[in-house]
C-alpha cells in the first residue's frame, strides 16, 4: 500500500512528467474489481475528462490528487498496485483499472492490487468527501510541529486507551502513515507497537514526534519504499529496518532476534531489547 511518503514521490514525478498533457481520452477498468470505487460510469468518465489537461499534483495523506483542468480533480485514494507513466508507443498493463491517453501518445494507467478509489470530482468537491473532509495535519504540513503533536496525544489520553501502534495506523489520527512506516517509525523511536500512549515519559514523546518527521522525510528522499515503485515503474531506494525481510534477523542495534507479532490488524516487527 502506498503510503504519504510514496504518494508524495509521485506528485513530484507527477509534476514533472504530465503537467500539461491533454488528455485525448479517459477510461476506467478493462478489468472488473470489486474493490475499486469509482463515482462516475465509464462513459460520463471519457465524457468529463475529454480534452482536459493535467494540472500539478498535490498529496493530502494518503491521497492524490490531480488536477484536471478546467474544473475537475482526479483523486486517487488509499490505493496498492501501480501508478504508472507510459511514454508513447510503449506497452500498457494487460489489466488496468484506469487509463488516460493523452494527445501526444503518451497514457497513465492505475492497477490497484488491493482497493483503492479512483474518483473525479468538480475541483474543491473531493474536500467534502470522507476521510478527505476534516483531515488532520499529516507530518509533512507546516502545522505538524512538537507542540501540536503533544496536544493531539493530550486529547487521545481523554479517550480510549490507545497504544503507539494505534496512534500511527488507526482512524487517521496522523493521516498518511500506514502499517510499514509505522514500524520503522517505532524502532526508531525505540518503543514497543503495544506500549500505551499514557505510559510515555515526556523524552519518549519527543523522542516519538522526531522518529516520524525523520522517517516520513527519510523515506521521501530515497523516493519510496523498496517493496513498491514509482511513476516510471522503478522501486523506491528506502529498504524497511522493521519488516518481513528482518524477522527472525539481528537487530541493526544489538543484534537481538527481531520479532514479529500480530496486533491491530497487521503484523509488527520489532526489537524486543531496544524497543521498550
Ligand atoms: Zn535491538
């Protein structure tokens, strides 16, 4: 699954690859997927993207949004798979759940693996869509600063017990993280997935807030996670410390058996030495 860092690697690519292509036609899935949400049929698709160009990409979480100019935004949301650009009169995927074709020859495809939402709505509508509309500050906004971050675990430590795990990956309290950042965010910030929110000291808090500024930024300048790839196709360069690869191995640290649990709807791997 992409992740904040990943989508934003592609709005970069996005920006300097399709920026002013007209697109000559849209096109949703030559392959049915049930868990592919779409909000418009395929012909009202080709019809309202026909002749339109691709304005600059913008990400919010784990969202992508592109512009599609005049008057529509093209949202990608919460998807696995590819995101591919295709130069002209090379080979489209055999299966792809949407294909604009633009005048030059060129096409970018969506081949989710998973799910994930493909929609097009008039420019400004997608902020009204859930999961979309009131979003939180995502870690690489201005607004995510140590101060706000200590209040949002403040205002958690009201509710529901929750754990570091959950702070990271449920109900997008920190919107664009996922299950694999998480995991390096943890061993970084040498906490335990499980531990409780109320039991961290104020240096374990801190300590928190760096690992994800540094591990979101980190993985962004090596152009995404190794395990997915970029608009052209190419793996990302960030190679996970915390993951199925690593379980069972030495720790980078101390070379304690990394372990692996399930917890909260996915697997963790972690340090039981440096991780408390
Ligand atoms: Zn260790």
């Amino acid at each position: 699954m992409f992740e904040l860092p990943e989508y934003t690697v592609m709005a970069r690519q996005i920006n300097k690859t399709l920026v002013g292509k007209k697109i000559k036609k849209g096109n949703l899935g030559n392959s049915p997927h049930k868990f592919v949400w779409y909000n418009r049929k395929p012909e009202e698709f080709t019809k309202l993207t026909h002749g339109k160009i691709v304005g600059r990409a913008r990400v919010q979480g784990r969202w992508l949004i592109i512009p599609l100019e005049p008057g529509y935004n093209l949202v990608l949301g919460e998807c696995g798979g590819r995101v591919l650009f295709h130069p002209a009169e090379s080979d489209l995927p055999e299966k792809y759940h949407l294909w604009l074709e633009f005048e030059d020859g060129s096409s970018f495809t969506v081949t989710t693996q998973m799910w994930g939402a493909m929609e097009l709505f008039e420019a400004g509508k997608e902020q009204e869509r859930q999961y979309i509309k009131d979003m939180r500050t995502t870690p690489v906004e201005r607004g995510f600063t140590y101060k706000y971050f200590s209040g949002l675990i403040d205002e958690l430590l009201e509710g529901p017990k929750r754990s570091t795990k959950s702070l990271l990956t449920q109900d997008q309290l920190i919107p664009g993280l996922g299950n694999a950042s998480a995991q390096d965010i943890l061993f970084q910030a040498r906490l335990l997935p499980r531990r409780a929110l109320s039991e961290l000291s104020p240096g374990q808090r801190r300590d928190l807030y760096d690992a994800i500024v540094h591990t979101v930024h980190e993985i962004i300048e090596q152009g995404g996670r190794n395990d997915e790839t970029d608009l052209f196709g190419k793996p990302g360069g960030y190679v996970r410390l915390m993951d199925s690869v690593a379980a069972g191995k030495p720790c980078p640290e101390c070379r304690t058996k990394i372990q692996k649990i399930q917890y909260l709807g996915g697997a963790c791997y972690f340090c039981p030495k440096c991780q408390v």
